[in-house]
DNA sequence: GCCTACATGTCGACA
DNA sequence: TGTCGACGTGTAGGC
C-alpha cells in the first residue's frame, strides 16, 4: 500500500490532491474544517467545525464529526466527485449520486490532515454467525426446540406476495404451523408480519386449521398481546442453546480453523 | 486542533500512541493491516486485510473496508478501550461495550499510518429539512393538500396503545379522519400501521364513522391493494408543493440566513 | 428494477 | 428503562 500524507495544506494544494485522488480512485481520509449541505432525498444543512472526511475508491463519502458511530452526512456510492476552489477561497468537495439524485457539498475552510492511500489490498472473507437464517436453520433441523412433535415441511415458504415464511411445518395433530423467527426482541412488527403470513395462508386453505408461531428470544409487551388477540402463539429460543448447536454443527460440517477464533473470549451478549 | 501523525510505527510504538490516545479520549484514525472479531449481539470474524479503523472520543468504533458506505466492523460507543501486543507480536486493540455486552477486537499485523488529534471543535448545529415532521406540519396546516374541507383537530394523536396518529381530522360530512403520513413511498408496513391507528380509534368509539388515509408521495402495487382490501384510502403528496410551502414558511418564521443555501443548486430528488 | 425482509441496524422521543 | 417508529436508513436476495 502506498501513503501520501499532507499535512496543512493550503486549500490549493488540497484541490489539487484532491482532484487526483478523485480521478485514480484512492481512499482519501481528511481531517478538515468544513461545512457540508445535503441535498436529495431530504436536505440537511450542518454549520462549521472539525470533521473527519472519507472518500473511497467507489466514491462512498462520509462525513464522521467527533462524536457517535453514525456519519452526520454521507454518500452510499457516488457518480461525480469535484473539488474546487470557490470564490471565496473555500475548498468545495462535490459528491453527486445520480439513483436517487443526490448532492453533498462540503465546504472546506481549512485543511489539517490529507492523507490518500493507493493499493489497499482487502480481499478477506466476512463470515457471519447467527444471523437470522441461522438461528431459522437450526430451529428447521431441531424443530423439537419450538415443540415436540412438530415436522418441518419447508423452509423460506413463499406465502402469496406476502413475502417468506420461515418455518412451514406440521404439528403432532396434523396442523399446519407457520413460524416466523426472530433473533432479537420480537415486537409488534413481527406480530403483523406473521399475521400476515397466517392470513394469507388461510386465505389460500379455506377451512383448513392452521397455527402461528413467533420464535423469539424474547418479546414486548404490547406484542404479546397483539398476538393473543390475533391467536398466535409465542415460543420463547434460549439462543445460547441455539448457538451451541449451531456451533456444534459448523464444526462438523464447514470450516473449524475459522470457528477456533469465536467463544474464546466473552460469554457472548446477555 | 492539534494533531500527531505517525508514519509506519512499529507495532510496539503504535501500541503506545493508542493506549495514550484511548486514555486522553483523542479521535484516532488508523490505517493498519488487520483482521476482525466481533461477539455480542451477534459474532462474525473478518478475515486480514488493510482497512481504515477510527476511534472517537466517545468510544464510538468504526472500521472501514476499502469500499462501501457501512463499517464492516463497529461499536456505538464502548466503555473500555485497549491496545496491547499479543504474544506472537500482534497488535491487538480491544473495544468493550458493556449494555449490550459486546466485544470487538482488531488484531493489527502491520500499521501504515496513525493519527491522533486533539481539541477538534465541532459544536454546528445540524439542521434536518423536509423529515417526517416538517411534512406533517405542512400537511396539518394546509389540510386542504390532503382533501378539501378537511378540519384538523389534533396533530400526533395518540391512539392508545398503537401509537401516535399523525394527523387526526374530521372531514366536510363530519366524519372522523386519521392520517399517516410518510415522507418516501409508502409500503406495506405504512398500511399496516394505519389499519392500526384505525382499528384502536373504532375500538374505542363503536359505531362512529372513520376514514383513514395514508398520504405519501407513493405507494408500492402490494401496499395499495392491501389498502383496497382494508377499506383505506390514498392521497398521494407532491413533495415539491410541500417543500415550497415549509420553506415560505420558514423563510417568514424562522431562520432566514440559513435556508440561503437550499435551493441554490439541485432541484430536488430524482 | 420493484419489492420484501434483515440488521450487531442506530437514534431519538416518550411513557 | 422499555417500547416504538423514523431513517437521506443500507444491504442482500428474489422475481
């Protein structure tokens, strides 16, 4: 990886930089002194002070003020990035987005800090655990943790238009059971969503019984009683139990070096 | 602003310079060649690679791969902050956050550059134009955009347990109105959260006649059947309209100077 | 390209 | 603190 740093530069030589930086696509950081409006989508204007700058190579842009993890004004991807000198000797950084058209525009009174990296090599593999489609595999292979006797039919059911059902199965008495499953704190959302399957599932099989259930670690209050009135059903998952045959099963089937990294430290979250 | 910039540290300074940092709250950013583990909510491993890694004052915890808007790794805030040299001659810096507990560390084989600044002065205010809010204010208060002879009664009604309508009326023939508004195309999720507003305002006045409409400047096919299918109605918004009627407004209300700078250049979205 | 649902979502407001 | 809803949400995946 190569480096050029710049340490206070005149806002010309930083047009300049930036200007090339721009055009070779390199990842630019900037420690600056600036104001940023936005405009697209909504619009937001954000008066003087000291910022950090980021413009990557595919010209996502964000804008971090000192504190907080979100960026105060940002880029997802942009299509044209200009710096110039304005009139009254303030550095313009100009990001524009074309789908949905959108506009940022920092406007730069001082420099402190330029730095622009050629080369940054990053071909790594970003593995996540337990993620939802996780947890759901795991409940669709020990369907038993929802309920004894419970028969998964199908995983990622196509209900109507109304989206995916996770878990289509049946129970010992031969009802039809969907299940939708949440990794975090099922609220009144998840409620609707499954209400939505089980309507539309009803709606398909007139007659037929069927039942809903939330798998869930856990619940709010106004859901569960949404889903009482709605006559769903709540299956609380114990997620380290989730987890541990989930890990269990990572190791027999995929990659264990990988795994040898996680539960070494911490207990995982409470 | 002060600022210190360190050029291919090796990993024994480096780790110095951060435990400084991390102690003295500076806003750090690192580029470095490093791999990622995370465990917490959820867990995930990246792989070795060069990234950008930023340490804020507060504890926030970004880290960036060389493309893309979103960290690949973060933490919001965290209340213990680390970096000291593993065994094998790793840089390891540990970011704990204790509500959720979670723990994020970056195991750094190699540094670039490092730099610390101190004093950044950032006290703007951010000013949001056209959210959510400022639409519904529009809407409240020119009810005639929405259908004419509408009477606004109540902007941000609470309905119960439901939640808060945001605009509650009663039409020319004297029937009761709620009104969701959205500021992007309306989904089913929108529809869904009136039928609620509408089903907790019947409940609790049986018998009595009540509309309810989703106002947005769209909406998807699915949404708008399923509004069909609920007895609900449509208004579709021009955003423009409502942007040209906030920003008169504003310009006669409030802070004239600012709203110079919207509207100069961009028309507006898409 | 539309639509749906997930996310370590984050964040603010309010009961 | 719990719960809810907005967000310029971003992002992946299906059709």
């Amino acid at each position: 990886m190569k480096l050029q740093v710049y340490t206070e530069p005149p806002l010309s030589v930083a047009e300049q930089v930036l200007r090339e930086a721009f055009s070779k696509k390199r990842f630019v950081t900037m420690l600056c002194r600036c104001s940023v409006v936005y405009e697209g989508r909504s619009a937001t204007i954000l008066g003087e002070g000291d910022r950090l700058v980021i413009v990557k190579p595919d010209g996502a842009v964000l804008v971090h003020r000192p504190r907080g993890y979100s960026p105060v004004n940002w880029q997802p991807d942009s299509q044209v990035l200009e710096a110039r000198l304005d009139e009254q000797d303030v550095l313009v950084v100009r990001s524009v987005r074309a789908k949905p058209r959108e506009v940022l525009e920092a406007r730069i009174s001082r420099v402190y800090l330029i730095t622009i990296a050629e080369g940054m090599e990053d071909h790594a593999e970003f593995q996540e655990l337990m993620d939802e489609a996780e947890i759901r595999d795991v409940l669709a292979s020990h369907p038993d943790l929802i309920e004894p006797g419970l028969r998964v039919v199908r995983v990622e059911k196509r209900m109507g238009r109304s989206g995916y059902a996770d878990i289509y199965a049946v129970d010992s008495e031969g009802r039809h059971v969907i299940i939708e499953v949440k990794r975090v704190t099922a609220g009144r959302e998840a409620v609707e969503q499954l209400k939505r399957y089980v309507d539309t599932w009803r709606r398909e099989n007139p007659g037929a019984p069927v039942r809903g259930i939330l798998a869930a670690p856990s619940i709010t209050e106004p859901a569960a009683r949404l889903l009482r009135e709605y006559g769903l059903e709540f299956k609380r998952i114990d997620l380290k139990q989730v987890r541990s045959i989930a890990s269990r099963e990572r190791r027999a089937s995929k990659q264990p070096s990988l795994l040898s990294f996680v539960g070494r430290r911490g207990e995982g979250a409470q």
